[in-house]
C-alpha cells in the first residue's frame, strides 16, 4: 500500500476508515522512515539530511507509540486494520 491508496479512506464520512487511514499513513511513514535511518546509519543514503540521526531516530519512537496508540483505538472501536 502507497499514501495514494489511502485517499479514499481518508474523505470518508465514516470515521473507522479515516482512523484506517491514519493507521495506514502513519505505518507507511514510519517504516520509510525506519529505512531511511538504516541506509543512513550504512552510510548508504544518496543525500544528507540536515537533521541528526538521533533526531530521526526519535521521531520512529514517537511514531511506533503513536501506531500503538491507533492499534489500541482500532481494538476498543473494533476496527479491523488487516
């Protein structure tokens, strides 16, 4: 799944598919994120970010407490994330 595929989800009126979507955004960011870090620390990034490592690095964490936080939510409003 691309952020594309989640515009649909993401202008409906039902708010279990905008939460899906914000699940599924958040997911999509965060594991970009994960890889970018990975190649970054590899020294294998084809650019330099202007921000630290550990600056990125706690930015995955907050992401990864916010997935769960959504995870919960889905649970509680019984909302299927696949």
């Amino acid at each position: 799944m691309e952020l594309k595929d989640t515009l649909n989800m993401m202008n409906s009126a039902d708010y279990k598919e905008r939460l899906k979507a914000e699940y599924f955004q958040l997911k999509i960011r965060k594991e970009k994120l994960e890889s970018m870090l990975k190649k970054y620390k590899e020294g294998t990034l084809t650019f330099t970010p202007s921000c630290s490592y550990e600056l990125l690095y706690e930015q995955v964490i907050y992401m990864k407490q916010y997935q769960h936080i959504l995870e919960e939510r889905a649970k509680i409003e019984n909302v299927e994330l696949g």
